[in-house]
C-alpha cells in the first residue's frame, strides 16, 4: 500500500528518496512523486502514473536539487490512478505539500467548509483536504506549521501518516501518523522518514517508531521532537534495527517470490531455531510459557487475520483443535471487527499478520482486547504496529518478504501455529494427568507423549524436505507452460489440506489473473463439479493421511467427466499417479506438517504460469503487500 519516505540533512535527498520509493515498491502502488525544497527556496513537486521509473524518467531533465524532501508511492483510495491524484499534494498557496497514506473519512464535510472560505481543489483525493486544512489553520490561527498540523489533525476521522513540507520552514520536516506505519530513522546530521525501515536501513541502524497521534518534528543539529496532537510531549524511543541490505536483495533470482520460495527451508530453520529442540524433544515458545494459564484455561480461541494469513489460521484451526480440544473459530478481521461478536474475558485471541500492520487486523483486535481477551500475535515485521499491542506473541523470523504474493511467512506462520497448538496440547495433558492423576485416555487429551515427540522431530526434518520439494522446480516450470491457457481453476483438498487448496488458489489468482477457487474435495459435488471440462485444471491436494482414499474417489470423479488433473501426492504414490495428468510428489511426513511441504509446488506452479504469462510477479495490479487502509 502506499509508501512514505522523507529526508532531511546535508545530502541531495532526491537521490534517497527514490532510491527509497524502489525500496517499497513491494508494497504495490499504482502512481508516484516527489517534493523538494531546493537551495533558491522553491518547493518544487513532480508525479508520475505508474511506476517509480517513470517518475524518474519525467523528473531527468527537472530541477531536483536540494537537502529537504519528501516522496510517496501512491495506492489509490480516493480518485483514480494518475498524475492529478498522484502526492505530494500542494497547498492552495503552493507554500505547502503534502504526502499521505491512509485515508480521511470526514474528508467531504472538511472539503466543503474548506470551499466556502473560496480553496479550490485539483485533485479529487482526501489528502489535497488535509493540506488544505493545515494552510488555512497555519493562516487563520496565526501558528507555526507543528500547531498548525496538531490543530488541523484534532479535526479528521479516519487514518493517516504524514510528511509535510514548507517553503519557507526549509529547515524542518513535520510528519505524523494515525493508524499507518511511520518509522523516522537518525543519521550524523540527517533525518529518514519512512513507511517502513527498508528505505532507511543502508544509512542508519538507529530507528524511533512513531506512535498514533504523535507529530513529530525533525530539524538538522536538533533532537527529534514529538508531541501529541493535543500537544503533550513524548519521550522518543530509539530502538536498534535487525535488518540487513542484503535481505532486500534478489540475490540472483528473476524474482522476488522465486528467491522467497527458495529461502523457504533457511527461513523455517531460524523460525524454529531456539524453539525447536529435536535432541531434547522439546518444543519452548517464551510467549506461550510466560501465559501458560491464559492458553490453557481458554474456553475458546479465536483466530483472526486476513488473506494467506487467514489461510494459516484455518490449519491452526485443525491442528489447536487436534492437539488441545479447544474449540476455535477462525475469523476474517473485517467481518470479525463489524458483526458485534462475543467475546469473553477467557478467550485467547490469536492474530497473524506477516507485515504486523493490516487495518482489519489492528482494529480487531483493538476490539477483542477492549472486551478482556488475550491478545497473542504472530506477525514477522519486529515492532509492527500488532505486535506492540499485543498482551504476547511470537515472531516469525523470516526476514523481510518483498514479493507481494506471500509464500515464506506463511509457512512460517504455519510452524508457528503448530509449536503453538503442540506446547498447548501437552501443557493441558500433563496439567489433566496431574489433577487427575491418571493416564486415563478418556479423561486425557488426545496429544500423547509419543506423538508429540513424533512431530517435534518431524518439524526438524521439514527444511531438508523442502528442500526435495523444491528440486522438482524445472519440472513444474515445464508442465505449467501446459496450463497458461486456462481462465479457471480449481484446486482441492481436505482436513489440513483444505487451507493449503485456497492458498494455491489465491497464489495463482494473485499473480497470473486467473480465476481460481479453492475447495473442500467432498464439496465438489456441491456446485464445482458443474464446471468440469477439458478447459479446466483440477488442481488436487492429495497427500497420504486419513482422507486419502475419499480424495482419490474425488480425482475419479473428474477424470469421469474428462477433467486434467494435477496431483501433489505422497513419494511412492502409485494410486493417483496412475490417473492424474501430472503428480508432483512430496516426501512423507506427519499429517499435520502436510502443508509445510504440499504448498511448496503450488507456489511454484502460480508463480511459472504467471512467469510464462508475461506478468509482474513480485508487484502484481492493484495489490498491495501491506493493507493500511479497511
Ligand atoms: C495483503 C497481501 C497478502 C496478505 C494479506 C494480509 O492482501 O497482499 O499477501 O496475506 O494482505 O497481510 P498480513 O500482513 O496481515 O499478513
């Protein structure tokens, strides 16, 4: 979604700034821009449709001196894509401008009272309100710019970071933040401002996150200032970065998604690493023995999150439910935070969220934990906005994820999940055999020792079997070339595999354009079983475990009306791969653990149709990595 970056101190900051814009690209965005204040004083804006690139190529022949800037990669809320609607935005004196992501929901009645004292807009976008509102505060209360942008902020509803510049203040940059990601970076001398830390990680280790409702003020030789918008001062906070350059990097892949579904068996390693303990047959998660109680006494788990992180929770769903017998829901956060659910003192809500930051997600469990319940997250982006609200949680660790498709931080959600689901499930039967006294299987939870033991081995072996996944990749590369006629697909698959069918689904939906559903396998008799043709690839998710059998019926019943089947099966399969059109095998593994390995070639599989397709894998239309707004 859209991105921020600012800079101010003793270097040209064009340069930074688009070097900056390149950095969040992978956000997704749809037009760009750019404002300096250069050495003569003039605020000089220039905006392009499209990508960074053009913005660079309009701005080559341009004046683009100067120490003081902002630049913004626009996601379109308010107004179509184009230059017009691009940020930053000027003031109706041209003193001010302005670059904002999120969105301000009272923007029509500020408009209005804004056109009455004779403003004139040229945009049709929220923000031009907003620059607008702080002019003619800055004008009519006679107050400097912070005051002017504490006083105009009292007054909007709704989301917002930030950058603002004056012509004549070039010495400072004003930024504030509401509900959308804003992070300042410190330099010798200079000052980043950023949506997120990418842009500022190759000049400053040195980060302050800014609050809700915090301004903050950076000035060359100053400390950083902070208020609220109701003027109280704040204490910042620096916190050191754990972020590398070369994290951001491709490192020799065509993609980003390409590189991330290879890192996958490193990144569950350091997912796992310090929780895992294959030798001691151990499983330690500080955010789960620090609330022990909490888990184990829940009556009810609800999981929120949305897009592939909602796919995460639907497996955590089997597996919590498996392990600890805890009833759980799974809910998407924008249905979740709007239909009044009930939610008691003894639930533990569960959120996951790759970049930390989602709207839905933020503002459900706003909500949850305004009524009492536990907030435990999962999120990968350390010091995200979920995260620092959270009673507990537990980072993922992957490093960033750049390509807007998800593929790495949703296996390691999934890990995450499962060491979660397998630390409750054994807490609660020891806490049961302890009361009890007994090993009575009927009074008992169903995780035996034996079993846990099992899987946390189990687990140590899933990077290595990646691995193997991941050495059919040419393989996959030449069959999808098959399918990139295809406008549908289906994919299916049942218990654990359910989730991982709606995931290959929406890979594909993501970044190829083809339409594709996931289902439950039995459901197919219900509706999809209609589409069935020659024109339409079934997908099937069809691992060995306990609905093996009634999933092969289902591959029969498609072959009967002549559908082509593709296959992820289990090493030695001999049922399916005789009827299949194509298999993709993945090694043998504990049921529970099937996703970690049966995802692997649907990533592959979406991620070589849309290669083939010609589209723009890591930045794909209209989607953003980081959803800020609802
Ligand atoms: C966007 C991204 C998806 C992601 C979803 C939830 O739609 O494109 O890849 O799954 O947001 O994001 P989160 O950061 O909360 O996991």
């Amino acid at each position: 979604m859209c991105g921020i970056v600012g800079y101010i101190g003793k270097r040209k900051a064009y340069p930074i700034l688009i070097k900056g814009l390149h950095r969040l690209e992978y956000r997704g965005y749809d037009s760009a821009g750019v404002a300096l204040i250069n050495p003569e004083g003039q605020l000089n804006i220039y905006k392009a449709k499209g990508k960074v690139a053009a913005l660079e190529a309009f701005a080559a022949d341009k004046d683009i001196e100067g120490t003081i800037g902002i630049a913004h990669t626009r996601w379109a809320t308010h107004g179509e894509p184009n230059t017009v609607n691009a940020h930053p935005h000027y003031s109706e004196s041209e003193r001010l401008a302005i670059i904002h992501n999120g969105i301000i929901e009272n923007y029509a009645v500020l408009k209005a009272g804004l056109m009455e004292q004779g403003y004139t807009f040229k945009s049709d976008t929220d923000t031009e309100v907003l620059v607008q509102l702080i002019e003619y505060t800055q004008i009519n209360q006679h107050v400097d710019l912070k005051t002017a942008v504490q006083l105009a902020l009292q007054q909007v509803i709704g989301a917002y970071a930030i950058a603002v510049l004056d012509k004549d203040h070039p010495d400072t940059l004003i930024a504030a933040r509401k509900g959308s990601p804003l992070v300042v970076g410190i330099g010798e001398d200079e000052y980043f401002l950023a949506s997120d830390a990418t842009p500022i990680v190759e000049y400053t280790d040195k980060v302050i996150y800014i609050e809700d409702e915090e301004v903050v003020s950076l000035q060359v030789g100053c400390d950083v200032d902070i208020t609220t918008i109701n003027n109280v001062t704040k204490t910042p906070e620096i916190k050191r970065l754990e972020l590398s350059l070369s994290q951001l990097e491709k490192g020799g892949y065509p993609h980003f998604m390409l590189k991330e579904i290879f890192e996958q068996p490193r990144t569950l390693t350091d997912s796992m690493r310090g929780r895992v303990n294959v030798r001691q047959d151990n499983i330690a998660l500080s955010g789960f023995i620090d609330n022990k109680d909490r888990f184990l006494n829940a009556k009810r788990i609800i999981i929120t999150a949305c897009g592939t992180s909602w796919h995460a929770g639907l497996i955590a769903m089997y597996a919590i439910e498996e392990f600890a017998q805890i009833p759980v829901e799974v809910e998407y956060s924008s249905e979740f935070r709007y239909r009044k659910p009930v939610i008691n003192k003894d639930d533990v809500v569960i959120a996951i969220s790759q970049s930390g930051e989602t709207a839905d997600t933020l503002a459900a469990i706003q909500l949850a934990k305004q009524k009492g319940a536990f907030i435990f997250s999962i999120c990968n982006v350390v010091g995200a906005s979920i995260p620092r609200i959270s009673d507990s949680g537990c980072y993922t660790h992957v490093g960033p994820e750049i390509g807007v498709a998800s593929t790495k931080a949703f296996t390691a959600q999934v890990v995450a999940l499962t060491m979660l689901a397998l630390c409750i499930g054994r807490e609660k039967r020891i806490r049961d055999e302890r009361i009890s006294g007994t090993t009575n299987p009927l009074t008992t939870n169903p995780l035996t020792e034996e079993q846990f033991i099992r899987i946390v081995r189990e687990l140590g072996q899933i990077p290595d079997k990646i691995e193997r996944v991941l050495g059919q990749n040419k393989r996959i590369a030449d069959f999808a070339k098959t399918f990139t006629y295809a406008q549908n697909f289906i994919y299916l698959g049942r218990g654990y595999n359910f989730p991982v069918a709606m995931e290959g689904a929406l890979k594909l939906k993501e970044i190829s354009y083809i339409h594709a559903e996931g289902y439950p396998a039995a459901e197919m008799k219900h509706g999809p079983i209609a589409l069935i043709s020659q024109e339409m690839p079934v997908v099937v998710v069809a691992p060995r475990c306990g609905t093996y059998e009634k999933v092969v019926s289902n591959i029969q019943e498609i072959k009967a009306r002549k559908g082509r089947v593709i296959a992820v099966v289990t090493e030695g399969d001999e049922l399916v791969s005789r009827i299949a059109d194509y298999i993709i095998e993945v090694p043998e593994t504990e049921e529970c653990l099937t996703p970690l390995l049966t995802v692997i070639p649907l990533q592959l599989l979406a991620y070589h149709i849309a290669v083939v397709k010609g589209c723009d894998v890591d930045q794909p239309r209209n989607l953003a990595k980081s959803v800020t707004v609802e």
